[in-house]
C-alpha cells in the first residue's frame, strides 16, 4: 500500500515518467481502460470524448461493473471536485469537467461538484483563507461555464455547505483512523488536524445518491474513493466507481507540472488570445530541431513536445488532423512556429468559448435554486 | 507536556489519589486557586458558591488576571459544555454548569453551552450516533434546567451549529498539527480521523465574542485550552481563562469514576428519591464502621465516605452543617445510616427542583429564539 508514495505525492499530483502510469495501476489495484470498454460505451453514447479516445483517462475502478448495471437498469450519478487555491484556473484543472460534462449530457444524470475551500488551507498550500473563499466561487463560476445542465448539476463549497455534509461526516470521521489515513495519503504527524479530517468530506458527496456514483478525476484523487469503497456498503450506499486520468504538462516540458501559482508553466482559463500565443511561443517546450533548416532535415519529436500534447489530449477533436500534424512534424514538414501558431489558436478556439458563457453565467441555479440545487439544500444523510 | 498522562486519561478523566491534583496543577502549568484570589471574588460578588469555597474548583489559568481586567472595566464571557453520550447525565456533570450559573447570576454575563454530538462518536465511547443525538436534547434540557438567563444563554449541539462554527474551525485546524495534537491529548494512530479535528470545534466557542472567555471545566480539559492560548492573539481573540474542578467520586468510594453507563456508580439527575436513596443506601462507599457497636465506640471516617464526599462537595451549602457533621461522624454519634439518610434526602432536595423545573423547560430560547440565541445564529467568525 506503501510504494505509490514514491511515485506520487498525493498532494502534489504529478510522476516523472509515463511507465509511472502503469505502476500506479498496479499499486492501486485499479484497471486500465481499454478497447472493450470504451467500445461498450460507445455502444451505449454513440460518440467517445477525446478525453476516453486519447485516453487521457485511461485507468477505472469499476467502470466495466457500473456499465453493466446501467444495462440493467440501474442508475449512477456523477461526482467531482476542484480543491481552489491561491490562483485561477488552468486548463489542466479542467480535464475531469469535461468529461463529467460529456457523461452528463450522454446519460442526463445529476452531477455534483465539490468546492473545498478548507482542503488547500489545511494543507498549508494557501495562506490566506479569505483569497481561497474568493477563488472558491471564481472557481464555480468557471465549471458551471463548461455547459453543466444548471437543473442537473450541484455545485457546493463545503464552508456554504458543511451543515447538510456535517452528520455524514461524523459517520465517515469515525470509520477511518490516522494510520490508514497516514499510509494511503502519506502525510506525517506535522500535518495540520484538518487534513485527515478533510478526507470524510471528500468521501461525503459519494452518499448525495442511493444510486452509484462515477467520479472522473485525476488518478491520484484514488486514494479517497478507495476508502470510501470500505464504507459505502456499511452505510448503505454504493462503492464508488471512478475514472481517473493521467497528469497534463506545463509548458515547461514533459512530465513537468502546470501549476497555477507558476504563471510560466500554465494557461489560465481567462488568458486572452495573446497571452495564451505569447507563452505558448515563450514558454511551450518544443520538440523541433534547433534550428528550422535542422528542423527541415531530421524533423520535430512529437512526443516530447508540449504543444503537440495539448492537442493530443485536448484541444485537436478530430483524429485524422491530430494524425497529419503529427505525421508532419515527424517529417519536418510543421515547423515548431507553425505548431505553436496552430496550439494557440485552437486553446483560444476552446477558451473564448467558455469566457462567453462564463459573462453571463448565472451561477445561483448551480448554487442554490436550480431544481437539483434546490433539493441538496434539503438532502439529510440517512444511514 | 507528556508526564501528566501517566495521571489522568484525557478521554477516561479521573485520577487515583488526592496528591495527583497536584501534580496535576504542575505539569499542566497552573496555579491553585487560593484564599486571596477567592477573597478577591468575594469582594465583587458578596459571597461564593460552594463549590468555590469548598475548593472543588480548585485551580485556574489566568483567573486572577481576568479579575484585575474586570476591576479596569474589561468584560468576560462563560463557555463550557458537555459531550452526549450513551446515557443521561449523573450529579457529577452538573458540577461545571452549576459554577457557570453562579457566575451569570453574579456578574450578568453571556454563556455559551457546547453538546458536541460527535466527540464520543468519534472517540468510540458510544456507538451508536442517533442515540448520541437524542441525549443531546435531553443533556441540553437538563442544563437549562439549572436556571440560565434564557436570554443571556446560547446552548448549541455542535452538528446544528456547525455552520456558523466551521470558518473558525478552519482556521483553527490549521494552526494545530498532529504532532502537538498527539502529545497534548495522548491519542495514538488508532484514534479516528474525527478526534484530532474535534480539538478545534472545541476552541471555537473561545471567539464567539471579543471579550475575554473564561471556562469553567473538569482539570481534563484544560489542554484544549491551552492550546487555544497559543492561537487566540494571533486571531485577535483573547486567551481562555480557565476555572478546573477535581472529579467527583462514584458511589463506590474514593477516587472511583462516577460513570454513566454504571448504574450502579451514580445518580442521575432524573432518579427519584427512592431511586437516589436505594443507590446510596445499597453502594455508596462508608467510611463507617462495621458494627453499630465498633462505629460508636471508634467512629467513622469522613474523608472516605461517599455520602460525607457529596455533602461537603455541593449538597450541603451550610459551612456550619457540614462540620457538624464531619464532627459527629467522627465521633460515631452520627452513624452511617444516618449520614446515607441525610445526603439523600439533600440530594433529592436538590434534584426535584431541577427535575421540576425541566418539566416545563423552553429549550428553544436556549437554542434558537432567546435574545442571545437569535444573535448567535447570525455570528460569523471573523479574524
């Protein structure tokens, strides 16, 4: 249980090479995502999101069991987070968004979504609570611009929240004790009292739903939800199933982290466009040769280049033309600028879009008065 | 900081002999509430609870200085509380809110009455939450029973309130890691991930107003609050000052535990009076002796005897009675049926009033709708 410490710091999510990816499997015991299973999905949505054919998401726990409860006629509800902190967000931080997006409006479930705003706090990774309660609701502004259904999508910040969480948590608290919350999260005894406590409120949400919840996040978000598969049943609900994901870049270079706090290293979701063109040319690691003539002659590495690994996760939906630039760039027929151009063009393609709707979100049918907004405020945990 | 844990269990309070109280007093840094500073009191109040001239309340934090503050016009505050747990509460749990009584009535002050619903859930002393929950409202009937300024008094069950609590438990959780956590309260990595933040939903109350809080509590629960000590000013709060009673003996003679699960170890406060004097009669400890014949001829033994132990505690108020009492115990002229007769007749005194008047108790001035209880569930912390 012991050895993924050494490859990730659960509290300072990235690993240092893509072999990494498989030992996680095996450490957590998880699954890969593979053919089978996105073809049964697809059996089932018609369409795969780049996100699951690329497979950015590419591990699950679970995955295969819920859909096939789904056959049965079983329902699930969709479950995810974002811990705000001392900054904005980038568009690493979007990744499980989307996806809990695209499962929303396949199956037209309730999606709900945590805002923490003690986690970072207690972790000692912000210092000013009042900034991070800030962030808190820039942060919800800036999910429930990604298109969530506003009748179907439960956006909460635990501080707003915590009465309706508080007597689940209790339960949770009670069910977890410090060396299991110190061998599967890693902290020590310098970390703060909130911290293992913290861990009951992330499992909390799971039981919003007596169907089974499907979270999509970053596979070193694991840990909580393998907790909560030791509890769920003893309360009466179900294990979590979740779909986790790989770590994307910083424009610094492969395996290098996109940190908020590192304006260099990210592209925040507000960047205009010529401030997302400047640090993808500044900044954005390239696989090109020195110099273009080198470029012309040997060709770029697409797989060591940053822009190229935006595209390929996220922003170049069409897998013929990721393909061809891809191709090109091998060839040296792409140059590095011409690359960065088409990056940068497509990440704004993909931003301007949410800065749009972002104008005139009306975030209180997220928050408060939307139909499923409406029912949290009331929801009790019931053992 | 670690000694004091061979003499008492923070979580099982209660000691083996008298000399430990103080030892006590020495390895938790505090002074011995003495003449002068009781004479100081007096001179405020006119004249001293029992409790206090009977020294049961035997030691204090900071309580002279709270005076000298009170003299230059300087306000306080009282807080204390009580966990719920698997059973109502006995005679030994009144002792805290009957010192906290007193003192509004003397200096017509606010108080602010803790039942943490999930303290004992956490720390495994009872297992069952929803039993906890409904002794909650019985605990908090039963100590608004005692007379509280229904307008002057806010009695909050922690999973209610935890919404207006949980900013300042936030802030307070950050400033205590596990470590001093551990070493300050003595739990181990088997304690659940509860109990460590626990430790901060108790100091909150501490800043429920910007004047001084002065609390008076079993010598137990003073590490809380010395830890409170060390966050307070850096919050804009002023340090707890503290008010420490000994423990009370269970029936079964000297330095047992009064515990509620143990029938047989203690009255409750809604036992009648055959109840209290069948209890005592058959296991109150005597210092008596065996043979009506030997106790006359040799007498008994006050500073063993329950019964004496209750009367000199709080039962019997008159200083003149007592030693009367004490002398003639001494002398065998009073014999153990008679002292055994006498405490239960004052102890039944004193219960009936208060079973009376919990008989026609408004509960939700104390909670939601007196004066002090409204303004309460408008508070926010602020720092």
């Amino acid at each position: 249980m012991n050895e993924y410490k050494d490859i990730i710091n659960i509290y300072d999510a990235n690993i240092k090479e893509e072999k990494d990816y498989e030992k996680l499997i095996k450490f957590f015991g998880v699954k890969e995502i593979d053919d089978i299973i996105l073809n049964n999905l697809k059996y089932i949505t018609g369409d795969l999101h780049v996100l699951l054919r690329r497979k950015f998401f590419y591990a699950h726990r679970d995955f295969d069991i819920l859909l096939n409860k789904y056959n049965e006629g079983k329902r699930f509800f969709l479950y995810t987070g974002r811990a705000p902190s001392k900054s904005k967000m980038h568009i690493g931080h979007l990744i499980p968004f989307l996806l809990t997006k695209w499962f929303q409006e396949k199956f037209n479930v309730n999606v709900y979504i945590q805002i923490p705003d003690e986690e970072k706090y207690w972790e000692k990774k912000a210092d000013n609570y009042e900034e991070i309660r800030e962030y808190a609701l820039e942060d919800a502004k800036t999910i429930a611009s990604l298109g969530f259904d506003p009748d179907k999508t439960f956006i909460f910040i635990d501080s707003e929240y915590i009465k309706n969480m508080y007597k689940a948590a209790i339960y949770v608290a009670r069910e977890i004790n410090l060396n299991t919350a110190k061998s599967v999260f890693g902290f020590d005894d310098n970390s703060t009292i909130g911290l293992p406590f913290y861990i009951a409120l992330q499992i909390v949400p799971t039981f919003f739903e007596r169907n089974i919840p499907l979270i999509p996040c970053g596979i070193d978000q694991d840990p909580y939800f393998r907790l909560q598969r030791d509890i769920a049943e003893k309360f009466g609900y179900y294990k979590a199933s979740t779909i986790l994901s790989k770590f994307v870049w910083g424009l610094q270079g492969p395996y290098t982290k996109m940190s908020a706090s590192d304006p260099k290293s990210a592209i925040f979701i507000d960047d205009d466009y010529d401030t997302i063109r400047y640090k993808i040319f500044k900044y954005a690691f390239s696989g090109g040769r020195g110099t273009l003539e080198e470029h012309r002659k040997y060709g770029g590495n697409p797989d060591i280049d940053v822009s190229y690994f935006w595209l390929s996760v996220l922003f170049e939906e069409d897998d013929n033309k990721l393909k061809e630039i891809r191709e090109k760039y091998i060839m040296g027929e792409l140059t590095t600028g011409e690359l960065k151009e088409y990056t940068a063009k497509k990440i704004w393609e993909f931003l301007s879009n949410i800065q749009e709707r972002r104008k005139n979100i009306n975030i209180d049918k997220f928050m408060y008065d939307g139909r499923l907004a409406r029912e949290m405020w009331e929801w009790e945990f019931r053992i």
